[in-house]
C-alpha cells in the first residue's frame, strides 16, 4: 500500500510542477532586445558563468568578472539587432545571441548561436527552448540551412539541453580562449529547412 501512495504523491507532484511551467512558458514573452535590456542581460551572463562554469573554468577568472566592463563591452561591440531575450512582466529571464551570416568551410554552416543564458534560477522551465525555436523560425523565414552552437565539452547540462532540442555533434572542434587558458568547445549542427 505504501508503495502506491508514494507513486500517487510523486504523480501530483509532478502534475503540480508541470502546470507550473505551463503556466511561466504561457507568461514569457521572446522578442528583440533592446539597448535598455543591457544590464539584465549582463547580470544573467555573469550569474550563469559563476554558478555553470565553476569546476569548468578556472575560479580566478569567474571571481574577477567584471560587470561594468562586461556591460560596455555589450554597448560597443554587440550588434544589440541580433538579440533576442525571453521576458516576464519586465524581467529578463534569458537572452540568445546569434549570427544570420556565419561563414563555415564545412557542413554548409550559415548561421550561429553565439551565445544562450538562461537565469540559472529558472532554468528548466522551456525557456532556453522557447529562444531557440524562436532563432530558428527567424533562420528559416531567411531562408537559411543550417545552424551551428558551440558549448564548452565539459557542459554536460548544455550537451544534454542541445542534443535534446535535435541537435547532432559535429567532428570539428574549435577553443575558446580566456585569460591566457584554453577551454574545448564541442559544436553541434541544426537542419533548419
């Protein structure tokens, strides 16, 4: 008997979690950012590095990140027309980067995700899901093929995330460089068409 009510209890558990999400998922709003998004989006860059990357990148580096540099650096060098966030009622709860004119050698490569941050505290919750096939749909109506993410090897949660959303490990592998270190990145392909 005990067996049952527990299985019962984990079942409304899960029904109550569900409903939940659908729930948040229903409230979230994907569209383009804008430059008063910035500081938002820096926030839940520097958030996720710290709490993702620790044991991955070296702790010097997550101690020492920089918000008002981090936050410049989005003023000057980003192309804010090729970010899109997921908000909530004037919260930004994720941010995707991408690039509509990738040029790769291999696999026919013509467009990138440079960057997806969800805020660690809502991850879970369909949102990295919700940026992606919003960046899709965009690649598709501009008639793109195929689209490239990278992610650090050792990110297994990312790994996992974008092997679930269909995408496929491609042979290529490329490093990102911070601080004098090395860190492996693995990339993974998307049919767009």
């Amino acid at each position: 008997m005990k067996l049952i009510e527990v299985e019962d209890e984990n079942n409304k558990l899960n029904q109550q979690k569900n409903k939940r999400k659908t729930i948040l998922e229903d409230k979230i709003l994907i569209r383009k950012a804008k430059n008063d998004d910035i500081e938002q989006i820096v926030d839940i860059n520097i958030k996720d590095w710290k709490k993702v990357y620790k044991g991955i990148i070296d702790n010097a580096i997550l101690d020492n990140l920089d918000r008002n540099k981090k936050v410049e650096k989005w003023r000057k060098n980003y192309n804010i027309g090729n970010v899109i966030v997921a908000e909530e009622d004037g919260i930004i709860l994720g941010y995707c980067r991408y690039d509509d004119n990738a040029v790769y050698t291999n696999n026919d490569i013509d467009s990138e995700i440079n960057a997806l941050y969800v805020d660690y505290d809502k991850l879970g919750n369909g949102i990295g899901r919700k940026l992606v096939e919003y960046v899709m749909n965009d690649l598709k109506n501009k008639q793109k093929n195929k689209m490239v993410i990278w992610c650090l090897e050792k990110n297994q949660n990312a790994r996992k995330f974008y092997e679930k959303m269909g995408g496929k490990l491609i042979n290529d592998e490329k490093y990102f460089e911070k601080e004098g270190k090395r860190y492996k990145e693995v990339g993974y392909i998307y049919n767009i068409k």
